[in-house]
C-alpha cells in the first residue's frame, strides 16, 4: 500500500479545474467504482456562507440520534481528511489511502481514454467510495463552490437539499450578481423533492421559491423559525426555540442564521419522515452543544484570548466586524490577516476598519496567496496602519508578543489557508517557544 502522503501527493497533481462544466466525468469514475452513492442516503448543501456551520450541527445531532454519518465538507483547515469523516472524526488514514488506490486506479483508466478529472471531483468520488465502504447511515453533503455542475449534484435524490446565506464569492466562476450565484446554487435542488432554505437577500428568496416550486419541491423556510433570548459570551451561544433553553457550541451572531437552517432541515426531515425515526429534543440539545467547526470565529484559547475566524469574502468580514463588537466591546484587537490573491480583497477588508487597534499582514504559504505588502497597502489605503510580517510564523511571533504586551485579544482572520497555518503552528506548542 502506498502511503498516506503519496496519496495526497497524488491528490494535489490533478488539475483544480476543468474548462468544461459537466457532471459526465465524476459520473464516469462513480460508474468505475460500482456507483457507491446509490446505496447511500444524503442531505445536499449548498450556499456561500454557513454551509460549512449547518453541515456539521446538522451531522452532529444526526450522530446523537444514533445513526453512522458521513461528512463530506471543503477545504479542509489542517489536515486533508477533515473533508471526509465518520462519526465526526476525519477517516483514518488506512482507510483513505486503501480507498484512494481504487479511486486513483479507475481515474488512470479513464485518462487514457481522454477523460481528464479534476481534483475536486477525485475527492468527491474518494468521499462516495468511503462512505459507502463505512456503510454510513446519512451522509452531510456540502457541495465545493457551485451546485449545477458540482461534482457532488450526482447525486440522485437527497432526503432534502438545504441552500444557506447567499453572497458574493468565487464570482469568476459563479457569476457577478446575486442571481446569477443564486440561480448556480439552486442546481442542486431535485425534482419532487424537498428545499429548506436560510434567511435570504430578497432577490435570492424569489429564485430559490421559484426554482423549488418549478421542482414541485416543498420548501422550508429558515426566516419562519423564532429564537428568542437570544444570548452571546466568548464560550457559548444560547437561545430559547418553543420554550427549551439551547446552548451551541459555535459562536458569532451569524450563527443564529446557521441555527434557524439547521432547525428549519429538522422540521423538514421530521414532517415529511424521510428519516424514518423522528429526532429527539435530547438529540437536539446534544448535537448542538457538542458541533464543533474549526477557523469560524473559534476560540483557540481564553488565555491568551486567541480568536480563528476564516472571514474571506464581503459577508463574513462583515459578520466578524459585528460578532467582535458584540462578544467584546469594549476591545480592539489586534489582528493577524492574510488573504488569497484570487478573491476581492478590498471588499472584505473594507468592513474590518476601525475594528483593530493593529493589524499586522503575512503572506500565507500557498500558491495562490496575496503578499503581506498587497494586503498592507489594502488597509493603509483606507486609512488603516498595518504593519508587513512576511511569513506566517514570522507574523505570529510579532503579532502574539504584542497581544501580550498590550494585554489584548489577537484575532486570526482572513483566509482558511491562513487559519490552517496557525493552528498547525500553535498546536506544536508555538505558545510555549
């Protein structure tokens, strides 16, 4: 057996994208395989932001309610087989790299007959070959950038198609306006089928109604679920939804939006019985309690005050700007970014200034990162000092030691490469060096 970092080697040398959009080819190499994703049942995500938070409460409390789950979610923070797991847990790597060598064999075959896959559809069908393999009960299905032509849209017949908050991102590919992003997403959603969608801008709202009832779908509306006392603190959120009393383990008032989807999906799942169970309160409570999403304003540590958040495009700059005020306002943080070249900077950046007292840049250790000086010059052209660090580590070092001089918060924001980094870096003791 080869090993594991030969696989993900192997993984990494497939092209990132195709030039043409089509489901022909994942549906090739699921073919090849003995189509492992007939024999499974799935929830199908898709959205812009949230759908990495929804995916994992969703599979927390599935968990709970005693089934095997799968997860399939993207990109990973700081190891690859985050992106698929079992029971919560990302697969271990025997099972990944036997699963790969059958993968990777049909995708040779297929090469040689001009059928040229791409890397994000090699993973997909890595995900179906393994979920199927572990004999998962469910499967949460988070979708890469797209819907229509994603290589997890497959799939044949989800027990429900889930779209979350709807913005601006990946608009080289999706498209430069909200409905042209919105009318992409909704390519996931399936005839006769069953649609929940998160609150929405209203021009996503009309399309995504649309679209489901050209489906004849029935559609499950997040903006009708009512959470009342509504509480924040740096260690929990809490809420009270007909009469229980909630906490969830993900903070930052966005996630209430995240929580409304999550519970509209239960009402579906519960009203329809496409489960063939119902979910318990217990299961509930659990679930939410116990979810766990790595890099979305998560608190790495109370002290120091230590804060990861993966804020990469316009909303969830904006999001994060609000969740600081509101978890600690009476503080400015200092802030450690740095973001990829290939997304629309100075619209996500603009809505973090004033949030910092300093702000200090990095260049992140991928190819497709800005430089510590472009995202510098980005800040300093609005008004706002930020201080150039060249690499991660480098930047870490300065950025911590001035937390602790100033007895602050530091905040990792931007990118989830750059999340990855840091938390790889502080999980080898980089706080005790």
């Amino acid at each position: 057996m080869k090993s594991y970092q030969n696989a993900i080697e192997e993984i990494h040398s497939m092209p990132r994208f195709s030039d043409k959009p089509t489901l022909d080819r994942i549906g090739k190499i699921l073919e090849s395989l003995g189509n492992p994703q007939k024999d499974l049942k799935f929830i199908h995500v898709a959205g812009t932001n949230g759908k990495g938070s929804v995916c994992v409460m969703l599979e927390s409390i599935l968990r709970n309610s005693g089934l095997k789950t799968g997860l399939f979610i993207s990109p990973y923070v700081c190891r690859f087989e985050e992106r698929i797991q079992i029971n919560g847990k990302p697969v271990d790597e025997k099972t990944f790299v036997s699963a790969w060598e059958r993968v990777y064999k049909n995708i040779k075959v297929l090469q040689s007959k001009g059928v040229i896959v791409n890397e994000f559809e090699a993973v997909t069908a890595l995900g179906m070959e393994i979920f199927a393999l572990e004999n998962c009960g469910i499967v949460v299905l988070e979708t890469g950038l797209g819907g229509k032509w994603d290589a997890t849209n497959v799939i044949e017949d989800p027990l429900c198609t889930v779209i979350t908050s709807i913005g601006f991102d990946h608009t080289a590919v999706l498209g430069n306006t909200i409905s042209e992003i919105t009318t992409e997403k909704c390519g996931i959603i399936k005839e006769n089928g069953i649609t929940v969608t998160a609150p929405q801008r209203s021009k996503a709202l009309e399309i995504i109604r649309k679209k489901a009832k050209d489906k004849n779908n029935i559609i499950f509306f997040a903006q009708d679920v009512e959470l009342d006392d509504i509480e924040y603190s740096i260690r929990k959120t809490y809420f009270t939804y007909k009469g229980e009393r909630f906490s969830l383990n993900l903070l930052g008032s966005y996630q209430i939006i995240n929580v409304k989807t999550v519970f509209a999906t239960l009402s579906a799942l519960n009203v329809t019985k496409k489960l063939g169970f119902k979910i318990t309160l217990e299961s509930v409570h659990k679930g939410l309690d116990e979810a766990v999403h790595l890099a979305r304003f998560q608190v790495y540590s109370l002290n120091p005050l230590i804060i990861i958040d993966g804020a990469h495009n316009p909303d969830g700059t904006a999001q994060l700007a609000k969740t600081l005020h509101k978890l600690l306002p009476d503080e400015k943080p200092i802030a450690l970014c740095g973001m990829m070249a290939d997304k629309k900077i100075e619209n996500s950046l603009v809505n973090l200034k004033g949030v910092f007292s300093k702000i200090y840049t990095v260049t992140v250790d991928n190819p497709r990162t800005a430089t510590d000086e472009a995202v510098s010059k980005i800040f300093m052209d609005m008004g706002q000092d930020a201080i150039m660090c060249g690499n991660v580590e480098e930047g870490l070092k300065i950025a911590l030691k001035q937390a602790e001089i100033e007895g602050k918060p530091l905040v990792v924001c931007g990118s989830l490469f750059l999340c990855g980094e840091v938390l790889n870096k502080l999980e080898n003791n980089f706080l005790k060096k």
